[in-house]
C-alpha cells in the first residue's frame, strides 16, 4: 500500500494529514470493490449509548435493502475497535491501508449478500 506520490488536492480548511488520509480511503475503496454497491460512509453512535444495540439498528435498514436487491455493502473504519462490532453485522476485512509504519490505519470492510 503507497500513497500517491503527489499531495492531494484539498478541500477548503482540510489539513496535508487528513487529505492524504482520505486519498488512502478512496484508493482502498477502489481496489476493494469495482462492482455496484452501498458505501456506508459514517456511523457514530454517543459513547454513553454504545453497546446498546443503537448501532447496529442504524444499519439494519441499509443491510436489509442491499440483501433485498442482492448488492453488497462497502465501508471503511480507522478504528480496530470497531472491527468486531461491523463483523458481526455480516462485513470482512477486504483491505487494510496505512499512511506510514507507524500513521493512521485503514479498513475496507466489505459484506456481500446471502
């Protein structure tokens, strides 16, 4: 996994880290997944609400239309915590990315239908 070699384009207010971050994203998404599919771009739920089940019931009506119409679902986190809670909503490990040895880590995490 590299980085491009050029600085990405960023977008007003946007810090060199953060764009380069999210050009990482973007470069793991692609190599994940070229077919269509949903792309879960942000889940937050409140700390004091964790592990309450609040999560997983926002991602039940997106994982229910994608089995519906037989597409997968795509997502990225760069938290490890989070990697159980999404696997146990039916998503792998598809890719992993990071900006240097010791930078910021990037899951693609990829849940295919049936």
């Amino acid at each position: 996994s590299s980085i491009p070699p050029f600085a990405p384009r960023r977008r007003r207010g946007e810090s060199l880290r953060s764009a380069r971050l999210t050009a990482l994203a973007e470069n793991l998404h692609r190599r994940v997944i070229a077919q269509p599919h949903w792309y879960l771009s942000e889940l937050g739920v409140a700390p004091g609400r964790q592990g309450s089940g609040v999560g997983t019931a926002l991602l039940q009506p997106v994982l229910q239309q994608a089995e519906r119409e037989g597409t997968p679902c795509y997502l990225e986190t760069n938290n490890e915590v989070n990697l159980p809670f999404y696997e146990r909503n039916g998503f792998k490990v598809a890719g992993l990315d990071q900006l240097r040895p010791a930078g910021p880590r990037v899951w693609g995490m990829l849940r295919q239908p049936g």
